[in-house]
C-alpha cells in the first residue's frame, strides 16, 4: 500500500539512564512523505544529568554534548510536548495525518511519552501520539533479522547514539526496506 502524500511522519529516539531509567535525551524529525524530505527537527538534552547505568555512561552520553540543553527532565518532556502539539493541531488544521515511528518503542520511547503524559494528564490523556508504529516490528514482519544494523541498512550518515540522528535512520530504514510497497504482508503497518 503506498503512502498517501497527506502524511506526515513523526520519527522520534529517545535516550535514556539505562533500558528503565528516565528519559534525558529527544530527537524528532518530520518528514513529509510526499516529498521524502525533513520539514522540521527538535532536540534536547538535560544538563548535567546524572547518569548511572554503565552503558548508558560508556556509549551515549559523549555524543550528546552539543545538543540543546534543558535544565531537567520535566523542562526536556515539556519542550518535547510543546513541539509535538504544535505539529498535531497543524497537521490537525491542514487534515494531514501523522504517523508516529520509533525504534524498539519499549520501555524507553512508551515510558517518555508516559511522562510526558503524566505531567499533565487531566489536559493531556486523549492527546498522546497514537498509534506508535514499532520500526523494530515492521522490519521483523516484512523478513528482516531483528538485531538488524540499522545504519549499515539503509546507508544513513550520523552519529552513534544520537537521538536526532537515530529519528532521520528510521525513516531512512523505512524507505531502504520498501514496507508499504510489500503486497504479500497482510498486516498493512503503514
């Protein structure tokens, strides 16, 4: 099933301190499908935030250096709101539809958005990104390895580790895969 132009979709990584541990980190691209092309980005980082899982330490953090800083996670979860609302009442304006994409949604991503819920849910809990489409269970669906690499997939240029980086992959590894296109797949994902 091919895209339909009206979409936009919402590609979003998250870090986080460990597999359960806060979220610390944001990068969203939009890209519009008709074009194939990034109409808009955000990202952040909490300053000074203190990490404790190991890996976590030893593999994401030095990559995160240059990104905007927010002085908390709340500060972090309310910009991230701010500028997904936005995009969703446009969109709403225009009637484009979005469509939401993240790698490996849980915990990290799901808990994000969680929080972000949380921290206001009596005006926020009809207004959550839905559905989230799991790129690791688009790719796993249409027969690919599971502990795929994704930059060695699609080809996509960027730094390890980075959640800004990482969104722009995962429209890069949708369109390398070529899901929509896949008549056989009985699940139509997107």
């Amino acid at each position: 099933m091919a895209l339909e132009s009206k979409k936009l979709i919402f590609s979003f990584d998250i870090e986080s301190d460990g597999l359960y541990g806060e979220g610390f980190a944001v990068g969203v691209v939009i890209i519009d499908v008709e074009t194939g092309r990034i109409v808009n980005e955000f990202s952040g980082v909490v300053d000074s935030y203190k990490v404790t899982d190991r890996f976590t330490k030893d593999n994401i953090v030095k990559y995160l250096r240059e990104m905007p800083k927010y002085s908390n996670t709340h500060a972090l979860r309310e910009a991230f709101w701010k500028f997904y609302i936005t995009y969703r009442t446009e969109a709403e304006r225009q009637n484009r539809e979005i469509i939401f994409l993240a790698d490996n949604c849980a915990p990290v991503e799901a808990r994000f958005l969680r929080d972000c819920v949380m921290d206001d849910h009596k005006n926020r809990k009809f207004k959550a990104p839905f559905p989230l489409i799991d790129l690791a269970t688009v790719l796993l669906l249409n027969g690919y390895e599971n502990h795929l690499n994704r930059r060695a997939f699609s080809n996509c240029p960027g730094r390890k580790h980075h959640p800004l980086d990482d969104g722009r992959g995962q429209w890069s590894d949708i369109l390398e895969a070529r899901v929509w296109e896949k008549k056989q797949l009985k699940i139509n994902i997107l």
